[in-house]
C-alpha cells in the first residue's frame, strides 16, 4: 500500500480544548479568550503565514482571532474547538485571496518555477529551509500544498473551499510536490 | 522516464487512482528507475511537510487582537426586551365581590357537609331535569332565571318544614351568594371584559342553583 496516512485536519490542532476557556470567552470573557489565543496562536499563524508566503501574516492571524471572537456564539461543538478554530483561520485566508482578483490567473503561472528556485540552503535547520522553498512556490500550488499535505484536508474538501475543481486541486498539488522535491535533492 | 505516468505519482501516492490506472503505475515503476526515484522524492516532500511544526510569531500579536474585541459577536443571546410588566389591579368592589364569592363557597360546603347525613335521600344534582349547569355569566339565562324563582318560591312554601337554624344557614348563605352576584354585576358594569369578575359571577350563580336545589329536595324529604 503506497498510500500516505495523511493527518487529518482534526489531527493537527491540539486534541485538548479547554472547554470552560471556550465557554467563558464565548461569554465575553476575554481573558479566557486569550487563553485560547495563546494555546493556538502557534498553530493558527503557522498556518496562515505558509499559506500567505508570509505577506501580511501577522495581521491576517490577528484578523482570525478577532473572527473568532465575533463568531465564537456560533460554535455548538460539533467538531473540537481547534477544527472550528483552524477552518475559520482557512477561510479567512481565503478570503484575502478572494480580494485579489489575479488569484485565479496564478493558478496557472509559474511553470517556470523549477528553474527559479533555489538551491537548498545550507542551514542547520532544514525545516526552515524547506520553509523558505515553501514560500517560493507559485500561490496558487503553495496554498494547496499547505493544505493538503500540512493540514491534511481532502481534495474535496480544498476544492469546496477553494472554489475549483478536485482535478485543479490535484494537479496544483502534484506540481508543488514536484518543484519541492527538486529543492530536497 | 515517462510524464504519463510521473503526473500520476502524487496520484498513487495519495490512493487516488482506479485498481487499474494503480496496476498500470506499478507495472511503469518496476521497470522505470526514474519514475521510481522521483516517487521517493515526492515521498520525501510528503513526509517533510507533515513533520513541519507551528512556530510562534517573532511579536505576540495579542496588543493587535485584544482592542478589537468589541462590537457585535454572531449567535451572541440577545435578550428580549424587558416585557412592561403589566399590573393587574382590581377595585374595591371587584375585591369585596371576590372575597364574598370565596366566603359563600366556603360556607356552602360546611353547610352541605353538616347536612348531609340528613338528606342522604337528596337526588344528586345532575339527575334532575334542570337546566344546564353551565351558564354563560354575561349572558341572560331565561331558564336559569326561572329555575331559581321556582326553587325560591318552593323553599319560601317549604321553610316551616325544615328547623329554624338551618332556615338561617340557608337564608344568610343565599343572602351573601345574592349579595356577591350583584357586587360581580356591579364590578362588571365598569370592567364587562373582566375575565376573573366573569368568572366568578358565573361560579356563584351556580353555587346559588346548587344551594337551592339541595335546600328544596331537603324541604321534599321533610315533607
């Protein structure tokens, strides 16, 4: 079986949600509601800085987290506090990209990316470097590629929120998985 | 190395493809040195991205968040506005006209029940042929108006019958049921929608029905 065992998106927030921080911050306790802020800052602007290639990541994490505040009525627990969490922080990026209206031409340029980026740095840390070709990919495959293999949502699931194809989503992430591997070597 | 089949790798890699398109990759791979190396690599890429861990900002972004949490929050419980509490009053006479009622039925009941080992023969009240019970209060009842002067008129010609003390129960019971009829008239007169004074005015006209069926059968039974 080839088959990667990918991590859900469920799987990659942290399993444990202080429900009596939930509770009270949804109260309007916003003490509480740092605490929550504290517990997922890490993952959430992880998230949207390897989504956005780093440009304006901090604002658009603190723009997440004031989301959530506002939205925080609206979570009934269906799924964990950190899902909820991590797919508003999805959709909040999204909708920056949404606001550029290249975004969809992107989708498609940047075949010559190959030959542009660079060769591995010779750091110490290679999760960094892989970081850094991370943010040298082409948008369109570099915010698949985030959420396919590092968050771990399904096709079906990127092409809904995306608005494009699962064949789109699929193709964007093979190329990025090919112009990354080529900064591995 | 074939670009069919190298556009498949992520493909297989990720179980997308048919049982057939999968046997035909296999098939490539185990004769293809290149296709097989760079589906290590895409391996190795997979691998790298599910090992990436969160990493803090290099500022806490919390000073930018904590002054905007303010404003309007969605499914936020908006309370209802606070309801006017309505306050509900009764005149003077209403109030005498209840506290009557409520003396009439109480004394009624002490009546019947210190009587009524004597008139164990008494028909029970649903068995005579009298009019309904139920008697609309702000309605005029010819019937009803009839059953109670016949029923008058037969304990007038029966009370030399019945002992003198229980005449005065009766007399004074249906004087105080007469009395808190009119006071509920009264009271309605100002408040005809008053669905309490209604109440009641029916209430004791048919406690002064009752009474005074009970009180003639018991004036039968002596006679």
């Amino acid at each position: 079986m080839e088959a990667l065992a990918l991590r859900s998106p469920a799987e990659s927030v942290p399993a444990a949600e202080p429900m009596s921080d939930v509770a009270r911050a949804a109260a309007g306790d916003a003490r509480a509601f740092e605490a929550l802020y504290r517990t997922h800052l890490p993952r959430v602007n992880s998230l949207v800085r390897r989504m956005t290639a780093g440009r304006d990541a901090d604002e658009l994490t603190q723009d997440v987290f004031v989301r959530v505040w506002q939205k925080l009525g609206t979570f009934r627990g269906d799924s964990s506090f950190g899902t909820w969490l991590h797919r508003l922080a999805v959709n909040v990026v999204i909708e920056r990209f949404r606001t550029d209206q290249a975004r969809r031409a992107r989708m498609h340029d940047g075949e010559d990316i190959f030959e542009v980026l660079p060769a591995p740095a010779v750091t110490r840390d290679i999760g960094m470097d892989f970081e850094a070709a991370l943010e040298r990919l082409p948008d369109g495959a570099r915010e698949i590629f985030v959420l396919h293999d590092v968050e771990g949502y399904k096709h079906h699931e990127i092409a809904s929120m995306l608005e494009i194809s699962a064949g789109t989503s699929k193709a964007q992430l093979h190329r990025a998985r090919m112009m990354l591997r080529k900064h591995l070597k | 190395m074939n670009e069919h089949y190298t556009d498949q790798l992520s493909d297989y890699l990720d179980d997308e493809l048919t049982p057939g398109e999968r046997a035909m990759v296999e098939s490539h791979l185990a004769v293809c040195r290149d296709c097989s190396s760079t589906l290590e690599e895409l391996r190795a890429v997979v691998a790298r991205a599910g090992a990436l861990l969160p990493r803090l900002p290099a500022n806490d972004l919390w000073p930018g968040i904590e002054p905007r949490l303010t404003g309007p929050r969605d499914g936020q419980v908006v309370p209802f506005k606070a309801r006017t509490s309505r306050r509900v009053s009764f005149t003077l006479p209403q109030l005498v006209a209840a506290g009557i009622a409520l003396m009439v039925m109480s004394g009624g009941g002490v009546w019947v029940l210190q009587h009524g080992g004597r008139a164990t023969s008494l028909p029970p009240v649903a068995a005579t042929n009298e009019p309904p019970s139920v008697v609309p209060a702000s309605s005029v009842n010819p019937r009803y108006d009839e059953a109670i002067a016949d029923l008058e008129q037969a304990l007038r010609a029966g009370r030399g019958d019945l002992d003198p003390a229980t005449v005065r129960i009766l007399e004074a019971n249906i004087d105080a049921i007469d009395k808190a009829i009119a006071e509920c008239r009264a009271a309605l007169d100002a408040d005809p929608a008053n669905v309490y004074l209604n109440s009641h005015l029916a209430e004791a006209r048919q406690r002064k029905l009752a009474l005074l069926r009970r009180a003639t059968a018991l004036v039968g039974g002596k006679s």
